[in-house]
C-alpha cells in the first residue's frame, strides 16, 4: 500500500545513528526530504540519500540546549522550505543508582530526552499551526512499562515523554496535526551498546518472539504513523514495537512447554 508521502518532507533528530538513522531512512525511501539534526553528523548519509532522489540536510545539534532546538527547527525549515513531520528520537541514557544520582546526570538527561522535545514539538508546531495541519512522532521506550535498577532518571525522562505526546495530541487536533508516540524495545544501537552479552541473553529470554529488534522495524512502524493514508485516524496513540518485551511474562515454563499449551491435538 502506497504511504503517499512522497513531496513531504520531515526533521529527524538524533538521524544518524540506531533507530532516528533508519526512520530517517524510511521516510526517504517513501520519496521525503529529510533534515537530520544530531550530535555527531554524518556526512556519508547525504551521499546516501542521493539514491532515493530526495535531499538529505545535516543540522549539527546538542538538543539539551533550547537555543539550539529552536535553530534547528527554523534550519531545517530554511533548508527545506516547509515542514510536514517532526520526529523526536535524540536521546541520552545516564544510568546510575538511585542513592548515586548526579545533578549533572539529572540535567543531561532530562534536557535531552524530555525538555529537547518539549522545545522542538513547540517550534514545529508553530509551524505546521500556520500551515494547516503535520504530523509528530515521539520516540519512547519500553522502560516505561519495566521499571528497572539504577534507570530512575533516563525512564522518568521516557515517562514524561508519554504524557507530552498525549497532550500534543488533544491541543493540536484542531489543527489537523496527529501527534503519536513510538515505543521500540530492545534494538541494538548506540545506547544499547554497553550491555554485557550475558544480560543480552537473560533479556532475550523475556521476549516472547525470542529476538531483538531488527532497525528497519522501527522505520516502517514510523511511515504508518506519519502517514494519513495509513493511519488518518490515529492520533495520542502508543505503537509498541518490542516484540512482547513489555509483557515480562514470569517464566515457569520452558520455550517447548509454552508452545505446547496452545498447539493442536495430535
């Protein structure tokens, strides 16, 4: 089914790398011009996009500071002379134990995860207010459903995340503009880098599809949110993309257990 996106054009913040490089991808691949705002650019995408056909624009950014998001929005305006879709994915994960936590931490993370998106989702729907209508995807996290140790900062930022987007959404319907929130589980990025292999393989236990996220799963679980003709009637929605790692089934039964409780009788 055709998105019908092509002519659009979009800001990706934290575009070059993980989940924002592949959203950023997607919608490319859907015919959209695409400003990437993020920490370390990567020129090697501009080059990259040339095979969709669409403009790819690099807007060097630290979104924890709101002079900085608010030259981003009106950069990537200026360079792709309007705005359709805004998506909020630039993140910063600072763990650490609840009795141990840092002002330093607290800010940093806070600032890039939930004040970022609070400025930016300002600037862009100004925007988009005067032009009549856009789209808004929030990019969450599965944190938000499993509580865990010495995360208290980085899923309180993810938290916050939630009730913004549902806020946005009931403000900004009037102005035909949908604001949805994406919340992947566990993928392999950035972010995710630092866990041990022994963990890795605990959490993959806790994943009823018994595998981590592939990327590209992201991106097109983007498309149909922004898209109108996919989903034009979807606004304040959750789309969670973890393959079941929200559940956290407890685990009494083995794999071959599980799936006999369900298979048919021989």
């Amino acid at each position: 089914m055709d998105a019908k996106l092509k002519g659009k054009t979009a800001l990706v913040t934290g575009g070059c790398s993980g989940i924002g490089r592949q959203i950023a991808r997607a919608l490319a691949e859907e015919g959209v011009a695409v400003a990437i705002a993020d920490l370390k650019p990567d020129p090697t995408m501009v080059e990259e996009f040339t095979q969709w056909g669409v403009p790819c624009h690099l807007i060097p950014c630290d979104v924890s500071v709101e002079k900085n998001v608010n030259a981003m929005v009106s950069e990537a305006i200026a360079k792709l002379g309007k705005l359709d879709f805004y998506i909020n994915n630039a993140a910063a994960a600072l763990h650490q134990p609840a009795t141990k936590i840092t002002t330093e931490a607290w800010h940093t993370v806070l600032n890039t995860n939930l004040a970022a998106c609070v400025w930016g989702c300002r600037e862009a729907s100004r925007h988009m207010i005067a032009r009549g209508g856009g789209g808004i995807l929030i990019v969450g996290s599965t944190s938000i459903y499993t509580p865990g140790p010495a995360e208290t900062v980085y899923r309180i930022s993810k938290l916050g995340l939630k009730s913004l987007s549902q806020s946005l959404a009931i403000e900004l319907a009037p102005f035909h503009i949908r604001v949805n929130l994406l919340v992947p589980g566990h993928y392999q990025t950035r972010l995710t880098a630092g866990i041990p292999p022994e963990i890795e393989a605990k959490l993959i236990q806790q994943i009823p599809l018994r595998r981590f996220g592939n990327l590209r799963e992201c991106g097109c679980a983007a498309v149909m949110l922004l898209s109108d003709e996919l989903s034009g009637y979807t606004t304040g929605a959750e789309l969670v993309v973890d393959g079941g790692l929200h559940l956290r089934t407890l685990h009494f039964l083995s794999d071959e257990k599980l799936a006999a409780l369900n298979q048919a009788e021989a």
